[in-house]
C-alpha cells in the first residue's frame, strides 16, 4: 500500500508541476472569467446606445388622427415620438438621412382606414424594420382607438381600461422537466467525453514519458507492475477530477460575481430542472468507472511506445473507440427511450456518456442504472487484469512501437 501510495503521490507531483499542465489551467480561468465579463464588456460600450430612445416624427398632414406627441408617448414608451401635422415630407425625410432621427411614419387614409409609410435610412436583410412597422402599426392602432372613444364622450376610465394590455401565462400540457434535463444532459455528455478521454490520454503520456527518462525501470525494480498501474490510474483520475472541480467552481463563481441579474438566464434555466444529489453521484460514478476504462486502456498504449511523440499516433484506436462511443451516445440522445440509446447506456465503451444524459433527462429505469454500472464494472476488471499483463511484458520495450500482433506474443508469454 506504501508503495502504491508513493507512486500516486509521485504521479500528481510531477503532472501538475508541468509548465503545460499551469499555463492550460491558467488559460481556461481567464477564458471563463472573460466569456462570464462578456455582458458587461458589451454593456460598457453599447450602454448609452442601448438606453438611448429612437427618434421617431409622425406626420399626419392629412389629420388622420388629429392626436399629440403626448398621446404617442403615453403609449410608445420605448421611443423618442414627435408628432407633426403639418411638417413637410422632403424635411422629414432629409433629417433621416442626415441621420438626425432614426424613423418617419407618414400617416395616411386608404379606403376610410388608417394607414402609413415607414420610412427609414436603409432596409436590408439584416434591418428589423419589420419588426418595428408591426410595433408602430399597434400603437397607432391603439392611438386611433383612443380617438375614436374620445370623439364618442367615453369616460377617462374606459378609455384607461381599453389601453391596460391583456396579460398572459403559457401552460404546458406535457411536462417539461425532461426537456429542460435534456440541455444538462448535453452539456454533461460533452464534459465527461473530454474528461474521460483526455484524463484517459494522460495514462498513455505519464507511462511514455518516464520510459523516456528511465524512470520506470527503477518503478519495476521497486514495486510490482499492478500497482504502477493502478497507482498512475488513480494519480491522473485525481488530478483529473480535481482540475475539473476547479474549473466548475471557478465558472460558478465568475457567474455569480460577473453575471449582471438581468442576463441570468442560467439559474431560469436551472430552477424549472429536477436534478437531485443522487442523480450527481451517480454520474460521478459513471466519471470514475469510465475514466477507469479509458486509462487502463491507454496505460497500455503508453508501454508499447519508447518516445512521447509516438503515444498520438499509438493511441489513434483508442481515439476511434472513444469518438464512435460517445457519438453513439450523442445522437441517440435524442430519443433517450429508443433500443439504441438503451444499447449505448449498457455498451461499456460509450455508457459513460450516454446513461449521465438518461439519468437527468428522467428517462431510465433503476434496473437499467445497476445493470450499465455493473457492465462497466466487469469491463475494467477484465481490461485491468489484461494490461497489467501486457503492461509488466511491454514497459521495459525499447525501440519501434509495439504492434497489436506483438501485444499478443507478450501476453501469451506472461
């Protein structure tokens, strides 16, 4: 136990000592505090054009609505209105484009109805000029009722009544809990593949880089190949775990301390969601047991190469097992209830990325849970016992890359 402790210990030390290792972390620190400062970077320098009002003249030279500039105040609160009955068109429409104000609405009779032209500087593809015509037409629509009431003696407290806009509630007749699971469920595949592989990754480079320095010959002559693996397993998946609980408290806080209230769109999110404790342990575990998969898998290949550059190259079966397991899991999450997604939460390779997504999207039963865990279980057990094996044949190797032929030679040997 002392020894295995000595090699998890000597693991950690030298990983996050790496300049590598320092300058990575360093790095996606700032880019979290600076994605979380975004709102506020954008609210420095858009801020007075923000909270500055379009300028808007109404002409109704016709007398259409006969109203005030007051009266469109009252209702258009969100715009600087002018109102004119008698201001010429050719004024109104060299002001825009001396960029003075911002749109001109010249009022018109069509047919006994109201009606007008917007006008502005420039209409493109990218303009919302529609939008706005639909904002300007209500409030028009809503000024032209005013009028109309007034014409007819309507009481103060009806006309009061007509403008209080209609308010409303969006019910769903479905539940929308898992729909909303869903997004966390995306966000969690993608954390735990990145996690697992790379962390996975970091088996293979640890091995091949003390192969490089001699380092692992004093390992072998100090200590049995079982705990070497198993020791630099746990090393890297502590370091692993610990980077990624870093980063995940760096992130939360930045939110909290950078985020203004009114862009907190991610606690809205978060409260309509029905995520318990047990269903965040049990993903943990899920981590662990497939962290555990990968790096016995890539502890291997870290032993059938003699240089650091080589591991890339070694580990591209890997790479391929790992990108087709968790696009298993990505795409059939989609349809967490189908034949296929319950085939990737119990298929070793890609359950750790796809029964995460399952568990919070709501859609997997407790059987399914024990069974894909268990699996995952007996899968690192087997792929433990095979590459201590072939690790203790392949670490002393020096020279080309072992190949899987010769994999096979060693292991029938030990």
């Amino acid at each position: 136990m002392k020894s295995l402790f000595t090699i998890v210990k000597f693991t950690v030390k030298e990983y996050i000592k790496k300049k590598s290792f320092i300058v990575v972390n360093a790095i996606m620190v700032l880019i979290i505090i600076a994605i979380c400062n975004v709102p506020n970077i954008i609210n420095a320098f858009g801020s007075d054009e923000e909270d500055q009002k379009l300028k808007v003249q109404i002409v109704d030279n016709e007398n259409v609505l006969n109203a005030s500039s007051e009266l469109f105040n009252q209702i258009g609160l969100d715009y600087d209105i002018e109102y004119f009955n008698d201001k010429p068109l050719d004024d109104v429409k060299k002001a825009i484009s001396d960029e003075e104000i911002d749109i001109a609405i010249s009022l018109k009779k069509v047919d006994n109805t109201v009606a007008f032209d917007y006008i502005v500087k420039k209409n493109d593809v990218f303009s919302d000029n529609e939008t706005t015509a639909d904002i300007f037409s209500n409030i028009i629509k809503n000024v032209n009722t005013n009028r109309l009431l007034l014409e007819q003696n309507a009481t103060p407290e009806l006309i009061q009544a007509v403008n209080i806009p209609i308010t409303y509630e969006i019910q769903g007749l479905e539940e929308t809990d898992g729909n909303q699971n869903f997004m966390i469920a995306m966000v969690s595949s993608f954390i735990l593949f990145f996690a697992v592989y790379f962390y996975g990754y970091s088996v293979s480079t640890s091995v091949s880089s003390e192969k490089t320095s001699r380092v692992m010959e004093n390992l072998v002559t100090s200590t049995s190949p079982t705990k070497i693996v198993i020791g630099k397993t746990i090393a890297m998946g502590l370091v692993g775990l610990g980077q990624l609980v870093g980063l995940i408290l760096v992130a939360v806080l930045s939110y909290k301390i950078f985020i203004p209230s009114d862009f907190d769109f991610i606690s809205k999110i978060l409260s309509g969601l029905s995520i318990n404790i047990s269903d965040v342990l049990i993903c943990l575990i899920y981590f662990i047991l497939g962290y555990t998969v990968y790096a016995f898998l890539s502890a291997v290949t870290g032993a059938t190469v003699s240089k650091a550059e080589d591991v890339q190259s070694a580990s591209a079966p890997i790479s391929l097992i790992a990108v087709i397991s968790f696009y298993l899991a990505y795409f059939t999450s989609t349809m967490p209830n189908s034949s296929a997604s319950k085939f990737a939460s119990i298929f070793p390779f890609s359950s750790a990325f796809s029964m995460p997504g399952r568990i919070l999207a709501g859609a997997v039963t407790g059987g399914e849970v024990v069974t894909s865990i268990i699996v995952l279980i007996v899968t690192a057990v087997v792929l433990a016992i095979i590459s201590i094996k072939v690790y203790s044949a392949a670490t002393l190797h020096y020279g080309d890359r072992l190949k899987i032929k010769d994999l096979f030679k060693l292991y029938k040997q030990k």
